[in-house]
DNA sequence: CATTACCTGCAA
DNA sequence: TTGCAGGTAATG
C-alpha cells in the first residue's frame, strides 16, 4: 500500500506528535532498552526514519499493509506488530495486516548497510528533468517496470505509476529507448504533479490505509485510472484497459496512451 | 526478462 | 473457492 505519498503524509503528520517526546523501546524477547528521546521524523523513499538519541534510529518500511498510528495507551486489534509507549501517555504502533513490513533499530550506519538503502535511487519528490533523463539514457524495458524499480527513481508505486503514465499519455509497455524528449518531459511534469496532488489530497485508501491520526487518504476517491478497468477515460472517454504489466495490475487507456 | 514467495482478509 | 490487494527479494 503506502507509496510515496502515504509515507509522505505519515512523516509529516508523525513529526509533530512525537519530536521531543520521550518513547520507550522493548525488546521484542522482554526487557526495555529504556526511554529515549525522539529528534525527527524523515522520510527516505517509501520508508519511515525516527531520528533518536544519536546515532540510533528506528525504521519502518509499510510494505503492502502496514501503518503506524498513534493510539491510546493500549488500544488496538490483532494485527499490531510492534507497540511503543510515548511519554505523553498515548502508544505508537505499527499495524500491519500482511506482515510484511520491516522494522530496522540500530545505529543508524548500521540500518543504511541494509540493501534496501544502499540501493535507492534519487527521491521521486527532488528528481529534475535533466536527472530523469539521464537515468534513463541507455536503459531498455517498459517505461512502468522502469517506475516501479526503486533503484531507479525512489517512490513510486503502482497506483502512482498508473495514474503519472495516464497524465503524461504514455502506455505503460512503452520501450525507454522509444521516449521521445517530449514525452520525457511530460513525464517529468506528471510525476511531480501526481505525486503533489496525492499529496495534497491526503493519500491513497484504497483498503485500510490510515493516516497515523486515523483519517482516510481522499486521493483514492479523485484517481484517474488506477482501478477503473472498465470504466471510461475521463479525457477521451475510451474505454480503461486492464493488464499485467511488469508483473502487477496496469491501467490505462489505450486511445489517449499510445504505445 | 517473468514468476514465485512472503501473509491475511475480503469480494466475486 | 478462487483471485486479488499499496512491495520487494529471491529464484528461474
């Protein structure tokens, strides 16, 4: 689930109810390894960084179905994995359906090794036009595999990289190699511009994502393609397409997104 | 390159 | 009962 914009949102949300505040840190086999006070909250790719006493961190990757919420002492259901006391009396838990999320702790030289970070490539959010183009001179394959790999460009996920292709009006099968300099351009453009207004508009919910206060994400309600297979094109009025692409479900119009 | 595995819940 | 879900690493 959280891409990007979900992450986005739960960093910033996160900052504010937790910076300065003391949270207390447990062994998962028992045993505390006692208080200490958070100094941020940062965002790097589609993982979550809580700044603590220097060098130490702690991390989350949301994976599909993960999310962190802060809660009342205590509350909760089955699917929390991880649960941290805060100083203000509330709990920080990492709620996680589909357990597939990864929580690192440790100094932070030590979590970066994880090859999750050394392999990520620049941020989606920060990438300039002539940054873009460069990581893609010389590469071949379709242009949403080229999204989706986080090595390339950090962020993006599939529900961004249907809606960012059928903005820019390129079929996700298109080759790299076959992008004119336009389109490029208009990629660029539409990468921003998606990934702001999803932003902007609080994220995606598309099953149980919630923003660590517990609001839904209104972005889902206002997508242009993602999940509308079937349904028509608000542009051109064609007919949305579905199909596996790059391994996972593609959306698009096949008249507005020319191969 | 494409496919599988990880895991649970939900809708068709 | 089957298929599918926001991601990524591992495997052919």
């Amino acid at each position: 689930m959280p891409e990007l914009p979900e992450v986005e949102i739960t960093t910033r949300k996160l900052t504010p109810l937790l910076k300065g505040k003391r949270i207390l840190l447990a062994r998962r086999k028992g045993g505390n390894l006692g208080w200490e006070k958070v100094f941020g909250v940062e965002r790097r790719g589609k993982a979550i960084l809580i700044w603590l006493a220097s060098p130490y961190l702690l991390a989350f990757h949301m994976r599909m179905s993960g999310k962190l919420l802060v809660v009342e002492r205590g509350a909760g259901d089955k699917h929390i994995r991880n649960r941290f006391k805060l100083s203000n009396g509330k709990d920080l838990v990492f709620h996680d359906v589909r357990k597939f999320g990864v929580v690192w702790y440790g100094p932070a030289g030590k979590v970066f090794k994880d090859n999750y970070f050394k392999t990520l490539g620049p941020d989606a959010l920060a990438i300039s036009f002539a940054e873009l183009k460069n990581i893609l001179g010389g590469k071949g394959g379709k242009i949403k595999a080229f999204l989706l790999n986080q090595h390339n460009i950090a962020g993006i996920g599939n529900i961004m990289a249907d809606e960012i292709l059928w903005y820019a009006k390129i079929h996700p099968e298109t080759r790299i190699q076959n992008l004119k300099d336009s389109q490029i351009k208009k990629l660029w453009a539409s990468l921003k511009f998606i990934l702001n207004r999803s932003i902007k508009l609080g994220g995606s919910t598309m099953r149980d994502w919630l923003h660590p206060g517990g609001e839904e994400g209104g972005y889902f309600k206002k997508r242009f393609v993602y999940g509308r297979g079937g349904g028509k094109c608000f542009r051109c009025k064609s007919k949305i397409l579905r199909k596996k692409i790059a391994g996972r479900s593609g959306y698009y119009c096949a008249k507005c997104q020319k191969p």
